[in-house]
C-alpha cells in the first residue's frame, strides 16, 4: 500500500500561522465538484463554491495528503518527471494520473486509494527538455448504460508512448470493448518516429460521444517531423472517427509519411483542449509547422500555425480557423486552453465568445462561432532582414481591446543583474545581439527572442469569473537566445551537443541547425529587469488590466540572503490558476515550494503556505457534500528547474 494521508508533524510543516480560535464552517452554501480538466469543457477555471472566503482563507489546514511514488531524478538514465496534473472530480472520487501514466483513483474526501491501472509505459527516456508529464484524465459517461454496467462511465487518458486507453471509472479495468483491450494506438498513419518524438500529454476532451486527442511533436528535429494529426474516436469502440491533418485546403506540397496517411511537419495541438457541446464544436490550439526557427521549407504549412481552430466534434471538418502569428519562427505555439464566455459587449450585446491567450502576453477575443475578433485587430510592421532562404511575414496582427500583458522591447538600457558586474555583462550581451523587439527573426549572429518562447502565458491558461468577464493571467518573463547554425558548420561540429541551460537541434531538412537558451547574466539572474514573473487581473469587457502583481519571488532558487533581499521579484512559471466566488485566487505555479491565496479584487496574498516540491500544475476545488467542507487540492511535484515529487495535497477549513 502507497502512502497517503500526511502525518501530524508534515500537516503542521506545511501549515502557516493562524488564529487558534477559527470560526464555525458555513454549511449553508453550493456544492460544485470539478469533472474536466479546466473546471468544465468551456475552460474557465472557476467554481462557484464560497465556503473559503476572504474571511476564513488563514486557517486553511492539511486535510489530506497522497504519495503516488512515480518519481525519476534522471539518475537511472530515465527522464526526470515532473508531477503536473490536474484531477478531475466526479461524485465522490478524485481521478488523476502521475508522470509514469498511472491513473489513480482517490475517494474525494478522504484521499484513500479506491484503484490504480499500470499501463506498463514502455517509454522512460524523452529528448530534449521536456520532463515525463501527464497534465490529466478526462471523463464520459455512457448514456446506453445502465449504472454499475461494466464500462458505464470511462476514464480516458494518454500515454508518453502513443496509446489512449479507456478504462472503467468504477474499478480501473481497461474497457475490453474499446480498442484492442481498452487500447488505440495513436502512432498509425504519423509515419517513423523514435518514441521520444511524438506523445500526448494533455488530457483527450469527450465532446458528444467522441474522445478528441492531439500530440506533442518535438521541436527543431527535422522538417518532416511526425503529422500533427487531431483525431476524434467513437468513446464506446475506439473506432476512428475522423482524423484533421492540418494542412491548407488544396495543399499540394510534399507528400505524405511513408507509413502513412496524415502529412509530416503539420502544426500539431499539444495543448488542452476545449468545447461548446451545445454548437457540436471543439477548440484546438496550434503550434507551428516544423522546424520552429526556420520556415523557409515549410510549402505552404502555416496556414493553420499558432492558431485557435475550431472543429466540428461530429465530423473534425474545420468550423473556421484565426492565426495569432503569420510565419511563426519563435516558437509561438498557441500554448493555452482557449477559453469560452459569454461576453458582455460594451454596447450590451452578449456574443458567444473565445479568449485565446498567447506566449506573446497578446489576447485575443474571438466569435466562438465564426473566429471572427470582437474588436479590431492591427497588421502592424516587425522586424524584417531574416536569414537567406527565409521569408518573413512584414506584419504581424496586435488586439486593440486588450492592452499587451507582457513587454515587447528589451534594450541594453533596461539590462538587469544583482551586482553593477553581472549587470554589465548583460548591458554587454544584449548589444551584440538582434534585440529588436517582438518578432525580432532568428539569426546567426544571434537574436533575443521576447517574449520568450516559454511566455508570456503557457499551458496554465487563464482563469475567468464569468459574472463579470474578468480574466486572471500568470506570466513568466525570460528571453530567449536563438543563434542559427549554417549546416556546413553543424556538420563539422565533433560535438554537437552544448552546455546546460542551452539547447542544440539539428533541424535537419533546412539550412540551419540551432542553439537557444535562457539568456542569463553570469549570476544566473534573467538579463532582463523583474518581475519575473507576473499575476494580472484583466477586465475584458472594459480591456484594461485592473491589477498586476508579481508572482513569487527567488526563494529555492538564488541563495539566501538574495532572495530575502530581493523581496517578490516574481519567478519562472508554469501551472494555472482557479478562481472561487469566494473571492479568492489559487496559485502555485512558480520555482519556489510556495501555495498562494490572492485577493481577486486586488491582487494581494492573502494565505500562503511552503510545500514539500513545487507545484508546476494547476489546482481545483471541489465541495460534494451539504454537511462537508471544500477541498482546494494542488500536485506538489516539482518541474525540470526544481525537485521532483509525488505529493498530491488537500487543503480545508478544520472541522
């Protein structure tokens, strides 16, 4: 038997000071549990639950704690994991699955283990700096069936070696009559590909009895990498439904995969999904067609790059598509669940809505139901003078409505480091490189990439009060270096590898290897001034940011007293938010072992406690009975910058 609840001394560990005398827990207010991934299909990250309010947030406790024990530092030549999911909850159980791709059961209240599948996961090595992930599981349940049938409600999940596997909800047993055993395969039609290059890590999306699934495709290998293919399979059989291969309408480019039916180096959808069930339609988000730094190669494959899509659930034709980057060579993927509203116009209409955020702290607020932008949007000029063989976009689209969320320059003058040396060095760095604003092209002499390719926003998304249209948005702030490589010079290369924390791809197919990495004073300090990372309320209905606050600080990260002195300088960040009608804003997010609890009115913390790793994952919250308390549950398991773990912890008001 795993470990599961904490014991007296970890809880009091973990505990922030509070008032001994806590007030009596009001029974009186709504349930809600949390059956999907981002809350519900529409994405938002809001519950309506009000038992945790401003007023008592101070004496949350430890109500339970979960090791699951799937842990890898690298040292035995396997991946390092990285525990960043996000359960899900239906009726009294907790499902989620761990960076080996177990999926686990929990009963909601308690935290004691219902059931655990082993899927045996062939995969422990992965390339490049990606971790093991699996961000969650998804849910449906059969209406032919009765309750207690076999099968009745699924579980679905992905696994780093290329299954989806249903398995029954009641007892964890694959579902011998989807698939092959209660397995797909989704390496059919890709063509070759080593393991490492081609897996799913978000959670497939149940919309209208069909499980629609995307991929992760690994960057800057090569131009024919493995098909970015959206597919949609019948959720009782497995049988395919249909198959998008994002290529433009009439392509007539290269060919497809020789093992194959679906087209090599297509933008794939690596990120969550979302869906409007009522209109039969799911939202895709896109990366970019391969390589990311040089497109010169591409025939025509950007049509649908770092783009919001939308498809029809029933068939997987495309409802209508909006790029938010023409001829992306940044690494831009549309990394976000796009988020669905009901807008509040300011001339008083409301319009079925999308907001997309993108790695470039740029919103977009579409029409879910034809793409088209609510407001204005800009083609604006960006910097041109791309390497030989490349052919830049001279305009990129900017919102009016909403202000951008992240700076777009970064010069010498603004260079940063914690000493007037290391800051120099940066001053002295910045100026030799293209830094010319956003959309500065790659180079061989090197370019700053910022925003960074990491965000800006990531695959945390956004969480939105749907009452009053407003949107919370964590950010990370980290240039990137990005320097092309002619490929006579990379072949001559002995090594062709470079030191931590930078990156060599070889691109293979195009003209050009690559190398990028942070860019990083000699302390290890971002070159670039803090926050580092940011926490922002925005009002989108009025398009205007209500509130920005940093989000973390150097803790666990720069030595002490650093960071004590620094203060909340923000941090790296990747994970989401929830918001509660509670009025509060839930958020780990950051490099340091730290829980938060923000005013939502005003951005202020409120409660905030010490984790045992940190929790690059977004949380949920959940309340299933009228005599029980509400659980804000959060994956403590640090990422490829800390620690990794295997706490899942529950958090309530005491009893």
């Amino acid at each position: 038997m795993r470990r599961r609840l904490a014991t007296a001394a970890l809880a009091a560990l973990l505990l922030p000071a509070c008032d001994p005398a806590p007030p009596p827990i009001d029974l009186s207010g709504p349930l809600a549990d949390w059956p999907v991934y981002g809350g519900d299909e529409r994405g938002g990250r809001w519950s309506p639950l009000t038992q945790i309010n401003r007023d008592n947030v101070g004496h949350l406790e430890v109500a339970w704690q979960y090791h699951h024990g799937d842990v890898s530092d690298g040292s035995d030549g396997s991946t390092r994991t990285s525990f960043n999911a996000t359960p899900i909850v239906v009726d009294d159980t907790l499902y989620f699955c761990t960076s080996f791709n177990r999926v686990i059961a929990l009963d909601a209240a308690s935290g004691e283990e219902r059931w655990t599948f082993d899927p045996g996961q062939r995969t422990t090595r992965l390339h490049g700096p990606y971790p093991r992930v699996c961000r969650g599981v998804d849910h449906w349940r059969d209406p032919e069936r009765r309750p207690g049938q076999a099968c009745a409600a699924r579980i679905f999940t992905g696994t780093l070696d290329s299954q989806l596997i249903a398995l029954d909800a009641a007892t964890g047993e694959p579902c011998a009559d989807f698939g092959r055993g209660g397995r797909v395969q989704l390496r059919e039609g890709i063509g070759e590909a080593p393991d490492w290059e081609y897996y799913p890590t978000s959670p497939p999306l149940t919309v209208l009895d069909v499980v629609v699934v995307g991929a992760l495709v690994a960057d800057n290998e090569r131009v024919d990498a493995p098909a970015g293919v959206v597919r949609g399979f019948d959720a009782r059989s497995g049988a395919l439904r249909w198959a998008w291969d994002p290529v433009p309408p009439g392509w007539q480019g290269r060919p497809t995969t020789d093992e194959g039916e679906f087209t090599a180096g297509t933008p794939n959808v690596w990120a969550p999904l979302s869906a409007d069930t009522e209109r039969g339609l799911v939202f895709v988000p896109t990366g970019n067609a391969s390589p990311d730094h040089f497109g010169g190669q591409r025939q025509g494959l950007d049509h649908y790059s770092s783009a919001t899509v939308a498809l029809d659930a029933r068939t997987g034709t495309v409802a209508w598509h909006f790029p938010t980057v023409h001829h992306d060579l940044w690494d831009y993927d549309v990394p976000a669940q796009p988020t669905l509203l009901d807008f509040r116009h300011p001339d008083g209409r409301v319009v079925p809505a999308l907001v997309q955020p993108t790695k470039m702290g740029l919103f977009f607020l579409l029409n879910r139901l034809n793409g088209r932008p609510l407001f204005p949007i800009e083609e604006r000029p960006v910097p041109q003078g791309g390497v030989p063989g490349e052919t830049l976009s001279p305009t990129q689209p900017f919102p009016t409505h909403l202000p951008p969320l992240h700076p777009t320059t970064l010069t010498p003058d603004d260079a940063f480091g914690f000493t007037p040396w290391d800051r120099g060095k940066c001053r002295e760095r910045i100026a030799e490189l293209r830094s010319e604003g956003i959309y500065t092209p790659p180079s061989v002499e090197g370019s700053v990439i910022w925003p960074g390719p990491a965000g800006g926003p990531n695959w945390g998304g956004i969480s939105l009060d749907p009452e009053r249209n407003l949107a919370y948005v964590n950010q990370m702030r980290l240039p990137l270096v990005v320097k092309l490589i002619s490929r006579e010079d990379y072949d001559a290369l002995p090594e062709k590898t470079v030191t931590y924390p930078n990156d060599m791809y070889p691109m293979q197919g195009t003209p050009y290897a690559v190398v990028r990495g942070p860019l990083l004073s000699p302390l290890g300090a971002p070159c670039n001034p803090p926050p580092w990372g940011t926490l922002t309320a925005l009002d989108l209905s009025a398009g205007k940011i209500l509130w920005e606050v940093p989000l973390g600080s150097s803790r666990d990260q720069a030595p002490w007293p650093i960071w004590w002195l620094q203060g909340d300088v923000g941090a790296p960040n990747l994970g989401g938010s929830i918001v509660t009608a509670g009025g509060l804003l839930f958020i780990g997010a950051t490099t340091e072992k730290t829980f938060r609890a923000f005013d939502v009115e005003n951005g202020r913390v409120i409660w905030s406690t010490r984790l045992p790793y940190t929790a690059n994952a977004t949380p949920l919250t959940y309340r299933l009975d009228a005599q029980g308390r509400q659980f804000v549950v959060i994956a403590s398991g640090g990422h490829g910058w800390s620690k990794p773990g295997d706490a899942l912890i529950a958090f309530a008001l005491p009893n």
